[in-house]
C-alpha cells in the first residue's frame, strides 16, 4: 500500500476504497459516520487485504 493510499485513507477513508467496490464503499461510509476512527481502520484493512 502506498503512502499516497494511507493518507487517503485517514483523511477521507470513503474515497480510498472506491476501487474495491460499492459495498466496501458503503461499508466505510457509514463507520466514517458512526465515528471517524472505525472508518479510518475499516479503510486501511480493506486496502491492506491483497488480491489473490
């Protein structure tokens, strides 16, 4: 994951993990509202899980 990414990730986690799908989206999206932390380690796992 790049730095780029991880940024991303704790500043706007929603739109880091546009790229891996709608739910993953709304699954961010609505822990970022619940409470900015849970979105922002939501974001960084789902970066962080690799395609295989």
């Amino acid at each position: 994951m790049s730095l780029w990414r991880v940024l991303l990730c704790i500043i706007f986690p929603p739109l880091a993990v546009v790229d891996k799908g709608c739910g993953s989206v709304l699954i961010v999206l609505l822990l970022t509202i619940a409470g900015w932390i849970p979105g922002v380690l939501a974001a960084l796992i789902i970066n962080n899980k690799s395609r295989y």
